[in-house]
C-alpha cells in the first residue's frame, strides 16, 4: 500500500508530506520512502495558527475556519508532491495541527480528565484527494491511559531496530523528543519521552531579536556565547526533573517562556547573538541531561549511535552543541539521512505508518513511551 503522511508540528512553520511505501515481510513490517515534499505555512495562516495555539481567548468562528483552511491546506501539500512526483496514493494520514494538548488530568466543568485538539478537517482532504483519511490519532492513546505522545516511536522501533547496535533517535523539532532502543530490545523495551524545547524558543527570539522565522544554521548562536546563569534558571522549570513517561508543548515553553527567557537573557547581556547562543544551548543541554538521567542507565557499555532529525538537525550551532555534550558520553552523532530517512520527512513518515496500521485495525501505541495501560488501534476514519 503507498500512504502518504502529513505533519505539522509545534514550530507552526509549515506542512511536512512523505509519501511511502508500507507492505508486511518476513522480518516484519517494510517501510520505503518514496517522495517528500516541505510546504511553508503562509504569513497569514502561521499567524492564525500561531494565534490558536494555547489561545487564551478565541472565538469559535476563529477555531472552525482554522480547522477547515488547515484541511484546504494540507490536500494542497499532498496534491501537489503527488504532481510533482507522479505519484498515486491509497491511503493518508493526517496528525493535524495541535492547537492544544493537556497530557495530565485537570479539572473542568465538574470533571477531571486529559484532553488533546488537532484542527485539520479531514473530509476536506479525503474529498480533495480521493482517498481515506486517518487522522485523531492522539485520543485513543490517552482513554488508555497514556499521555497520547510520544507516537513516532513506533516508526523508530520499524526502522531502526537492531539486534547488535543500541540507537537513539533524537528528533528536534518544536518539541524536541526521544525514544531510546537498546540492542535487541522490542517494542515493549523502548524508552521514549520529550525532553523538552526543540526549535521553538529557538525561533521565538530569531522572530523577536531578528525578524527571521528561525536562525539559518544556527548563524546567529555561533556568534554568541553561552550565558550561564541564565541556563542554570531555566532548568529550575519542573518539567527537567520529572520522570518519563512525559510530553511537552506551547502550554510549557510557548511565547510567554521565551519572553521570559529572553528578559533574564537582557539582564545578563545586551548581545542579540548571546541570547541565540544560550537559546540553542538550552535544547543541547536539555537533550544531554534527559539521556544522561534516563537513558544512559539502560544503554550498556558500548557505543550509542545517537541519531538526529527534525530542523534542529539543520542547525550547525545545535548539533556542534550536542557533539561536544553527548560525545565524550560514548555517543556517535549521526544524521537519519544515512539510514535512508530525510530529517523533515520522519514524522510525516511515522503518521503514515501509524495509518497503515489503523487500516488494518492494528496498534500502534508504544505504551512504554506513552504511559498506556495497554495496547490501542490508533484514530480514526474518514472516508471518500
């Protein structure tokens, strides 16, 4: 069956789509990537996505007509790497836009739950494209008990797997996330959990400090030096010390963290560029800390291959960050480019598996990444 996937993920700066080819073999599930595509999000609709995202005030007409262009949006994206690539597809799936994702129960309206929202409606891309859209993927997960993320590690475990190598897989996107596999471990085995801000505190002060979605490269932090006393506030945010399973979102290092990121960064130093520096050494050093608490117990006493995707992996400063940390940990870096996997293209990828799996009524939950009490067949249907 060829799927495509589609992803738009919590730096809301556009729309990621990976067309591949998914069929059962003899050593498991097969999965080659036959296309990808990167769309930017427009001006006018980052901004309205941007707006909805953790929105303290909204009006319903604002949220129906989001999730509605996002559909218009999304069928675009997949109708046009189709064109480009001369590709016919089967089957979609869509994680959408979270616009808000609550993991823990809180209390409302008399009651005590989790709750999770991606907009991006489905019938409208189903009815572009002409085929069924899996989509809602996160909900299923947490009536079980998890936390409805992380999802990808699914994918990591079909692809990257392996009998003698122990691997993590580090994606750096908004959130940055991790899901550990050591040798010859199953799906049952697998470590995986956020470890916190990505790109996203990131690209909130190169908006601020320069105009610029984000830093190209990590040109700007490879100019700045590191501001100490400001990295060591920043891990005093509860979220570093709390134990996996967990996930993170805008609702703990949206905007008004990075405005007060940024404030502490202005009382330490005038310097745009510092500030940058101390941005990109948060997320490195937010990724050392959760492998070293978490994950380097478990790991052995060989080599690890450490293995990057998602734009973080783009940033030259981010990952000269993450080789002088993890390193001397016993860490090779490696890019997902070398296993066959584009960077942009891994979580578009992950969502069209997990929509292979749904349409043939199988689980795709990793409750050791998750929190789950038990397996789930994840999202839902819409057909043409």
């Amino acid at each position: 069956m060829i799927v495509a996937g589609i992803m738009s993920g919590t730096s809301a700066d556009g729309i990621d789509v990976a067309v591949v080819r998914i069929s059962d073999g003899k050593g498991g599930t097969r999965l080659g990537l036959m296309a990808h595509e990167g769309f930017q999000f427009t001006t006018a609709l980052r901004r309205a996505v941007l707006g909805a995202m953790d929105a303290k005030s909204i009006s319903t007409a604002e949220l129906a007509r989001l999730n509605w262009r996002l559909g218009i949006a999304y069928a675009e994206a997949v109708k046009n790497t189709l064109h480009r690539h001369k590709l016919k597809i089967d089957l979609i799936g869509c994680h959408g836009q979270t616009v808000y994702h609550q993991a823990e129960a809180e209390k409302f309206a008399g009651g005590k739950f989790a709750c999770t929202w991606q907009l991006g409606e489905t019938a409208v891309i189903a009815g572009a494209c002409g085929v069924p859209v899996v989509s809602n993927f996160r909900p299923a997960d947490m009536v079980a008990g998890g936390q409805g993320a992380p999802l990808v590690p699914f994918l990591d475990w079909t692809l990257y797997s392996s009998k003698a190598v122990s691997r993590v897989l580090q994606n750096i996107g908004g959130i940055a996330n991790l899901t550990a596999i050591p040798a010859g471990a199953g799906p049952g085995e697998l470590i995986a959990f956020d470890t916190g801000p990505g790109n996203m505190v990131i690209d909130a002060l190169a908006q601020e400090l320069f105009g610029e979605r984000f830093d190209r490269g990590g040109q700007h932090a490879r100019r700045g030096h590191v501001l100490e006393p400001v990295l060591k506030s920043a891990f005093s945010n509860k979220f570093f010390t709390m134990r996996p399973p967990k996930t993170a979102g805008r609702e703990q290092f949206g905007r008004q963290f990075a405005l007060e990121f940024l404030r502490m960064c202005r009382k330490e130093s005038r310097r745009k560029e510092d500030a940058m520096a101390t941005a990109t050494a948060l997320t490195a050093e937010a990724i050392t800390r959760a492998y070293k608490k978490f994950v380097l117990p478990r790991m052995g006493s060989s080599d690890v291959e450490f293995v990057v995707s998602g734009g973080g992996a783009r940033n030259l400063a981010l990952m000269e960050m993450l080789a002088v940390r993890l390193c001397p940990l016993n860490c090779v870096l490696r890019s997902s480019e070398e296993f066959g996997m584009p960077a942009e293209a891994k979580e578009a990828a992950a969502f069209a598996l997990l929509a292979w799996q749904t349409w043939n009524r199988r689980p795709a939950n990793v409750p050791a990444a998750t929190g789950a009490s038990r397996l789930a067949v994840l999202g839902q249907i819409t057909h043409v």
